[in-house]
C-alpha cells in the first residue's frame, strides 16, 4: 500500500519519511510517506493529535472510477446539478471561451455545497489549494490526502476532455463525483461498522442493533475511530469513554436520535435503510453545530467594545459551556494565522467577527471527504445578487438598487450609489466578487460579510476576490503548510485534551499483538539519535506501518519493515506530485 501526501515544499527537498512495505511478489520495497499518519484502536484514538488522519486519504482508484462512472452513466444526476450551479456559474468570470478556471470553478463549488448542506469540501476551501495551476499525480501514487482531490479531479477531466476550462456541464460532473464519492465512502463505512460489530449484511437489524450501528458511526463521523485497527472490543471501551469522559456525546446521540425518529424510517432498517439514515444525520450535522455559530456572535456583540462587526481583543476570554465545546481558546498568533484580527500589535488588534465565524476554527471535523462549518451569511446576500445581475459585473446604478433591497440594510439607493462611485472599475461596471465590493459589503452588513484580509499571506480565504485569486500581490501559504495548520484547528474538537505520547500506542495485551511491541522497541532506539521535532512522526510513521503489516497477516515482517523507518532529505519529495504555486 503506497500512501503519497502533498510535499512540504513546492520548490525544494524537505524531510521525509522512508519505510518498507511487502510488494505482491513479496519483496520487501522501500517507500516514502510525506505526511505520516497516526492509528490507534478505539478510545486511543482520542488521544492521538489528530484521529481524522486515518480517513483523510482517498485511493487513486476511487476518484477514477467515481468520475468515470458519472461519464459514462446517465446524464439524470449531472442534470440536476446543472439547474443548481446555472446562477453561480453564469456570474463568475470566465476565459474567452465561456469557462472557469480551476481555482473560480472550486469556489463555485464551495458555495454550492455550503449552501446546500452546510459543507465544506476538503481540497475545495483552504487557499493553498485554490490557486495551484496543476496537481499531477504520477501512476505509481496509490493514496492521496483529500485536501488534493478536488485537484487531481479537476486534472483527470480536464485530460479526458482535452480543455483546461470548466462549462456549466463539466462543472456539474465534478460536483456529481464528489457526491458520488461521499455516498460511496459512506457505505463503506456503514460495512466496516457491520462487520466490526459482527452483524449480516443481509436482512434486517433490530431496533437496538440499529441504535449501536448509529452510536459507531457517530464515534467514526465526528471522533475519527479508525475501524480498520478495531475490533469490538476497542468500539465498546470507546464508547464508554465519550460516556463517561465527553460532555457532548448525549447530546450528539440525541441529535441522531432526533434525526431517526424524524426520518419515520421504522424501528428495524436492512443495510440499505442504515445507509440512508446515517447520511441524514450526517447532512444534519451543520445544523446541529450550528448552535457555536449563533453563540460566538452572541457573546462577542456583548462585549463593551463592540463596534462594526468587530471587538477589542483584550476582551475576548475563553469561552466553556455544558455539552457544547469550547470557544476563543486561540493564541494572538492563531488568530493571526485564521486571518481573523486588524493590523495592530497584541493589545490593539480588534477581533473582526464574520472572519472568525468563517474560519476554520468555527469547523468540526469529519471522517467524510468534508468539514462542517458556521454557514457564511454573506454568500446568501451574494447568491442573491448573482441570481438578479446573472453575470460577473453590473452597472453600478443596477447594483445600488438590487443592493439597497437586501435584508438588514439600512442605506438608501441614492447613497449606496455615491458611495458604489469609487468601486468603479475600468470597464465601468463593478465585479461582484472583487475586493473594492468585498469591503462595501463587510461596512454594510458588518456581521454578515467578512472582510478581505489585510496581510499579503493569504491563509484561508473568506471572500470570494481572495479565494479565485483576484485581488493583486497575494501570497499563497504552501499546501502541505497549510493542511497542517487546518488539521492542528480542526482536531482541538475531535481529541479529548490528553498530549499524545508513545505511552498510549502500547496495547493493553501485548501478547496479542507483538508488532506493538517492536514499535515500543524501535521508538525507544530511534529517538536517541532524533530531535524532538521529529520524534513523534518517527511514532506516528512506525505504529501506522505495523498496523498496516498486522493487519495483513505479516507481522513477522513488522520488524524488519519498521526498523527501516529512517529520516533522510532528498528529493523524493517530487517524485508523485508536481505542484506549480502560479495563481490560476
């Protein structure tokens, strides 16, 4: 199994990972893995620093085959994303040939499921993969992380319709793959839970079988328990910890719960009916979550120095309450890095509130190919211009009296249009998703609409001028940087506050699994000669290879394979993914 992950940078070597595996005609093959992945069974796996890494890999396989099959399949799907995406698309800018670019057909994308679920489409979001001209992934890649897969789909239609464009039918392609892949990874894990918990796939489960297959796909869903190393074993002592350690997990049961009895599914489901609740309750889940979002807003408009979508900094503490999770717990650096404060030292920086709603920190994360994060207010006063002007620009006494209409403004059309005077771009009209209109509408609606980031060092876009690459002087953040600062947000949510350490990888019976204990052995040699820095990817590397080996029946060769990791610096890290950082 050949795991690849973005590189660490996109011009030179960096550190990486070298490690064995046994090839199909049994040899033993040295390959490298960029981005180590950290597995642990059961309530281990709450400790580890981030337990979505096992799921944040897609096969090579099932992107081609996810976007042959619509290709090639009826055209009934790919229809009715055309009727959804049509207001979208006919207002972003195109080339000479009437289609997007790459970087503007993801935001679309972005906006439509967003919109539609309250999803965010790993690979679609983050800015360092907004602006990659191309992600070429060569054949040997078996796995690639899913921050690269909207890439890489958008690579291999674009091969096979021999354009570098997106119209309005290759754009709803795209959009019909990713949801195609989700509900494929959705059975999949429906399966595994079937199969760890030791129940048939044919006929129907009961009422209690069905409420444990819920609860594990929660502890999958939201936590991260990675059912590949899990026996039942492992689910039921995970499943006791959220009980007893997690003050949100009878709430999150609740809301499945709700979702079940909402469906009027019945009380006992076959496989296919548990396939169709638990995607109702994973389409539920932003909403859900969506309780945070309403509660940051709340919180931070009652504070003293709130004024204009924006608050003192000084004056924003940590912020805990029952079953919910917690809040503001960053550092004036992560608030910096969210791109969410004003230019201004420490005690000057005022906190602007939209950018921190949009920000990943407002995200949970999720085992699937997305995050779920606050519904960004602004993009339904967008859509709603979009939908009247049906193009990239408007005049500017056009767009005064559309946007003098929207909800909660309070300006008169005579003013907005003195004031729309110097948004004016030289064709005359004004882009509606440009940074001179990006700032009127954080002014106008400071509550709703984010404001374009001041810094050159684009993070995480929350306008659209920043996400397509419109504005002038930006600097993109380098992809595998960027994943890195996404994961560290998202996995404050999914980990249970106890620092990973080699302690918890040990299993409680060694006897029963000795490729542990060649890990233990193999950690304790290697990280006499290791810095710190590297330690715990050295960890993280050799528990995931053992795993793997044990798993397949090769744990005699776990020892051999692991006591190959090494740290070296070369040039591997160009070998399966060619990324140019030129803005699309």
């Amino acid at each position: 199994m050949t795991m690849f992950a973005a590189t660490a940078s996109l011009g030179g070597a960096a550190d990486d990972m070298a490690w064995g595996d046994v090839a199909a005609d049994g040899s033993l093959e040295t390959r490298s893995l960029d981005v180590p992945v950290a597995t642990a069974r059961g309530a281990q796996n709450f400790f580890i620093p981030n337990p979505m890494d096992s799921h944040d890999w897609s096969h090579t396989s099932v992107v081609r085959n996810s976007l042959f099959t619509e290709l090639n399949g009826t055209s009934a799907k790919v229809k009715i994303f055309e009727e959804a995406l049509r207001p979208i698309f006919s207002a972003m800018p195109k080339d000479s040939e009437g289609r997007l670019n790459s970087g503007t057909a993801r935001y679309a994308l972005h906006r439509h499921f967003s919109q539609k679920h309250g999803w965010s489409i790993k690979g679609l979001e983050p800015a360092g993969a907004a602006w990659l001209s191309s992600a070429s992934v060569t054949p040997d890649v078996k796995d690639i992380t899913k921050y690269m897969v909207p890439s890489y789909l958008q690579q291999l239609l674009a091969q096979r319709l021999g354009v570098s464009g997106f119209d309005l039918h290759s754009l709803s392609t795209l959009a019909a793959v990713i949801e195609h892949m989700i509900h494929a990874e959705t059975i999949s894990y429906v399966y595994s839970i079937f199969t760890t918990l030791g129940l048939p796939i044919p006929g129907r489960r009961t009422e209690k079988e069905v409420d444990d297959i819920v609860d594990t796909f929660m502890m999958v869903f939201a936590f991260g328990i990675n059912l590949d190393v899990s026996i039942l074993a492992d689910v039921q002592k995970a499943k006791a910890h959220l009980e007893k350690s997690h003050s949100g997990w009878p709430q999150l049961q609740s809301f499945a719960k709700e979702v079940k009895q909402g469906a009027s599914v019945g009380r006992d489901l076959d496989f296919a009916g548990i396939v169709q609740l638990v995607e109702k309750i994973s389409q539920g889940y932003a909403k859900w979550q969506g309780k945070d979002c309403k509660r940051v807003k709340d919180e931070l408009t009652a504070k003293p120095s709130y004024q204009e979508g924006r608050v003192q900094l000084s004056e924003v503490k940590a912020s805990h309450a029952a079953g919910g999770r917690s809040l503001f717990m960053e550092s004036f650096q992560d608030f910096e890095k969210l791109g969410v404060l004003s230019e201004g030292s420490e005690a000057e920086a005022r906190l602007i509130i939209p950018n921190y709603v949009n920000s990943q920190s407002m995200c949970l994360s999720t085992a699937s190919m997305y995050t779920v994060c606050c519904v960004n207010e602004c993009d339904g006063l967008l859509s709603s211009l979009e939908r009247e002007v049906g193009g990239p620009s408007a005049e500017p006494a056009q767009l005064a009296r559309l946007v003098a209409a929207l909800p909660g403004l309070s300006l008169g059309e005579r003013l907005i249009l003195d004031e729309f005077q110097g948004l004016v771009e030289a064709s005359g009209q004004i882009s509606l998703h440009g940074p001179k209109l990006a700032s009127w509408m954080h002014r106008a609606f400071p509550l709703e609409c984010p404001a374009p980031l001041a810094s050159s060092k684009i993070a995480n876009p929350k306008t659209p001028d920043e996400w397509i690459g419109e504005s002038e002087n930006l600097e993109v953040k380098n992809l595998e940087d960027m994943i890195s600062e996404v994961a560290d947000v998202l996995a404050r949510y999914t980990t249970m506050g106890k620092e990973a350490g080699a302690e918890i990888l040990v299993a409680e019976d060694p006897v029963s699994d000795p490729s542990v204990d060649v890990v233990s052995h193999v950690i304790q040699h290697q990280q006499n000669f290791l810095p710190q820095s590297s330690q715990h990817n050295l960890i993280s590397t050799v528990v995931r290879l053992a795993a793997m080996l044990s798993m397949m029946g090769f744990v005699g060769v776990a020892a051999k394979s692991a006591l190959q990791v090494t740290i070296s610096s070369s040039d591997k890290l160009q070998k399966g993914l060619k990324l140019d950082k030129d803005f699309v």
